[in-house]
C-alpha cells in the first residue's frame, strides 16, 4: 500500500510531498525532507504544525518577541 501526504510549512507555505510504499519507502520519504530539507515541528505549536529550515532560522515566536530587550541586554532580566 502507498502512503502519500503533503507537507506545509506554517510559516511561508513551503509544500513538500511524502510518499512511498508503507512502511519503508513512505518512512525514508519522511526522513529525507526532515534531513535534506531541515522539516521540523513548528516551536510552540499544539498540533503537527512544521515549518521548513528557512524560515526556522528565521523564526521569531512569541517567547522571542517578548524576550527580544532581555535577550539583546536592553532590559534587566530580573526585572518584572
């Protein structure tokens, strides 16, 4: 049996397309877009969000944002 599935990333809507026989080719498909093409789950999503490698390098989620003064030492990190 063929599995097929389409990957989509969260952030800039990147499509990749998994298939292959089940189980191994289906799971060697999976694994060459997350090695190959750095797929990965979406940080901070509930679901089975992913984003690709491109924009997770560029990723800013909500802790970074809030975070952004501490992180770049504009602001104590002590301070409420």
């Amino acid at each position: 049996m063929e599995g097929r599935t389409l990957l989509k990333c969260g952030e800039c809507g990147l499509t990749r397309e998994i298939v292959g026989e089940i189980p191994d080719e289906y799971t060697r498909s999976f694994d060459e877009a997350v090695h190959t093409d750095g797929w990965v789950p979406r940080p901070g999503a509930n679901s089975a969000s992913l984003i690709c490698r491109d924009c997770l390098v560029k990723y800013s989620g909500h802790e970074t944002v809030d975070d952004e003064e501490k992180v770049t030492g504009l602001r104590d990190p002590m301070a409420l």
